[in-house]
C-alpha cells in the first residue's frame, strides 16, 4: 500500500511549497476569505504568508449555521459526503461537510497512524472512542480496514456499555485499544471492580487521541492494562496530524499534509524552532470542502526538526511536535492559574484516587474549586492537603461511589472533567 511518505525534507518542503499556494487558491474562493486574502500576492507567497490572519473557531462561530455552507465552503452541498463534528468541551459546536476527496486524503493520515505503532493484518482493535458524527472512531477504523486490521467499532461507554465492552475484550480478544485515556482508566477501574484482569488480557498497545496525554496519566494507563500506550494528535479541521510511533521518539508530524507554525499566543509571530507557543495549522491537501487556512487549533506546542528516529521508519523525515496544554486548560481560583493538567497530575499520582470531576463556582464573591472524588478509602484529607500544598488553593472535597463519575462522562464526546460555573 503506497502511503505516500516523502523520501527526503527536501520533498518533503518541496511539496509544502507547491500545496500551500493551493490552500490559499482554494480559499479565495470562499466569500468568507474574500477581504482576508484581497491584499495577498500568490507569486511572492513566503513573504506574503504571515499577513494572512489566523483564523479562530469563534470567528467561524459568529456565522449562522444556515449561512455557513454559502459563506464558508467552496463546492456545493451536493459534493458533501459525510460531517465532522468539532470537537471540544465548550461552546457551540460545530459541524463541517468532507468531500469524497477530502475523505480519502483523511484517511490516508489514518492509515499512516496504524504504520505508525506497527499494527499489521495479525492485529485486531477494539476501537472506543465515540462512535457519531464526531470522526475520530470512524476514520482509525475505516484505516485500519484498508490496512486489513481486524476491527471492532465498539464506541464510547454511550454506544456500548462498559461491561459490555469488558466482555468483547476478554472474548474476541484484541491486540490493540483505542480511546481517550479518561475512557481507558474508567474501563480498568470497572475491570477492577469486576474482578477482570485487564493487565493480562490480549490488549498489547493502546491509541490514545483527542485530550492531552500528560506523563502522570500515561504511567496510570501502562500500569492498569499492561500495555504499550501511542499518543495520536488530530483535529476535525485537519484529520491526523502527528502521533508517536514505534520507539516513541515523539510526535511525528505529518509536514507534507498539513503545514504546522507555531507563534506567539499575544502578537502571532512565529517563535523559533523548540519555543512552546500556539499551533497554527494549514490543511495542505483534505481542503476541497472547507479551506482551513492558518487556523489556530487552540494548544500550545512546540516543534522541532532535531529527530533521533532510526532512518528506516519512512517518518524518520517528519518534524516532531510536542503538546504541552490546550490554551484554554487552566482555572483562575482567588488569583492562582491552576492549569488542568497539573490538577489532573498531582490527584492521580495518589494511588488512592481512582477518578474526579473539577468545578468552579462563585460562593457570596469567593471562587470555590471543588473537587469530586472517587477514592479507594474514605481518606479525603489527604486530598485536600495535597491541592493545598501544591496550588495554595483549598478545595472542597466530596466522596462520590465508584464509577459516578464515569456514568456521566460516557455521554460526552469529550469527558467534561474540568467545568467553571462562573460564567
């Protein structure tokens, strides 16, 4: 199967060059860009790149939906395949049609992902992330079926129930589990509770896409399924965009199919090579629909050129990316930035903590973090002291029974772990 991976970075800027330059044509065909793009000059595009504004999903979320097709879109309602959900936790979502050729490019991304970690025709995948008019589940299992992997389109806990899903490992016994990582703890708390041994199941390697993937979180989930865990970063505007392969070397970007700049969060100048700033990405070839042009995916990363990759992975050519947070991943409690994912780490390092949910709220003027918490023992002090020490922020602490929190995050594209009921 011809993945298309170029030979070289020459090829590899070479074809960044040449499909650029077809991202803003096919954007200017769009009314929503017409004044964006009136100044830019095509034969001097590298000087002329930057002045092209960075598009942000409010901006698309200011146009009605009966007017996005028109405005927004360049071929005819007629030419739409299939809709994408954007993803995320808050605000309105959003809903963005694919053409036949769009899904084809997309899915070649996949299909390079299942490369990635190794997976042949020996393997089979248990695939649980939501099944709906979100992508993500779609796109790994309709790869892996052109790659002839065994699938299993399980969904989240909303599609298929959690004990079901237990059941389905132990019989049909995969080799591979795809998920969130919040979805992935859930099922081995259950299986705990249920007496399964997940560790020893025939799950071997585990996907994991679409929250961040922090060090703290990655250990939790190696640990209770005794497997090797890959972190794959996408979106709904783009498709796959960079994920860890054999090695784990980092995250292999996907440069030839999608053009990555990362710039200064305030200004939006570009930052040199290794600084962490916001991701700008640019659709290089899944733009026939919808003419993603530097859109502002809402994480911070940085990027690098530097690869220890061994030179037979074909990826070897391919920058790496490394996530640190989405910009929007933070509480402000009394004064004090309590990032998300710091939160997430310092509770489950306890081994005590089996699963939370982090609000927000305002009490008669005084912020409020409360914490709802699933614990082996009844022991919440000790949460409390922890958060106190490591955030200066007392929290208020209520026990939940084992597997509350998991009922309701199974419903959700996305786990609302982390909710400001402030306004």
């Amino acid at each position: 199967m011809d993945l298309r991976w170029p030979k070289s970075r020459a090829e590899l800027e070479k074809t960044q060059r040449e499909r650029r330059r077809v991202a803003v044509e096919r954007a200017m065909r769009a009314p929503f860009f017409r004044d964006r793009l009136k100044s830019i000059n095509l034969e001097k595009l590298d000087d002329e790149w930057r002045k092209i504004p960075i598009l942000t999903k409010e901006e698309l979320r200011q146009i009605p939906p009966q007017r996005f097709h028109d405005e927004f879109c360049i071929q005819p309602r007629s030419a739409a395949v299939e809709y994408w959900r954007s993803g995320g936790a808050t605000g309105r979502p959003l809903f963005y049609p694919r053409s036949a050729e769009d899904s084809v490019q997309s899915v070649l991304t996949f299909e390079r992902a299942w490369a990635l970690i190794g997976a042949t025709a020996e393997d089979c995948a248990h695939i649980s992330f939501p099944l709906g008019v979100h992508p993500v589940a779609h796109l790994y299992a309709r790869a892996a079926i052109n790659r002839g992997i065994g699938t299993v389109w399980c969904g989240a806990g909303s599609n298929t129930p959690s004990e079901t899903q237990l059941e389905l490992i132990d019989q049909l016994k995969p080799t591979v589990w795809l998920g969130m990582a919040s979805y992935g703890l859930h099922l081995a708390n259950l299986a705990e509770a249920k007496g399964f041994d997940l560790k020893n199941s025939t799950v071997k390697k585990i996907i994991v896409a679409a929250e961040p993937l922090s060090p703290v979180k990655r250990s939790k989930l190696e640990n209770a399924w005794g497997a090797e865990v890959f972190d794959h970063f996408g979106m709904t505007e783009g498709a796959f965009v960079a994920g860890e392969g054999l090695g784990h070397h980092g995250l292999h970007v996907w440069a030839d199919m999608f053009y990555l700049e990362v710039v200064d969060e305030k200004s939006g100048e570009p930052l040199p090579e290794g600084e962490v700033g916001s991701l700008v990405v640019t659709p290089l070839w899944n733009n026939c629909m919808t003419p993603f042009l530097r859109w502002s995916s809402g994480d911070l990363v940085s990027l690098s050129n530097k690869t220890t990759t061994p030179k037979e992975h074909p990826w070897s050519v391919f920058p790496l990316l490394r996530h640190e947070r989405r910009t929007v991943g933070f509480f402000k409690v009394r004064g004090v930035n309590i990032n998300h994912a710091d939160l997430e780490d310092a509770l489950f390092r306890e081994p005590d903590v089996v699963d939370f949910r982090a609000e927000v709220y305002d009490s008669g003027g005084n912020d409020v973090l409360h914490l709802h918490v699933e614990l082996r023992s009844q022991e919440k002090e000790k949460i409390v002291s922890t958060i106190k020490k490591t955030f200066q922020v007392s929290p208020q602490v209520t026990l939940l029974p084992r597997g509350s929190i998991a009922k309701d995050f199974e419903a959700a594209v996305k786990a609302p772990r982390f909710v400001d009921k402030r306004g």
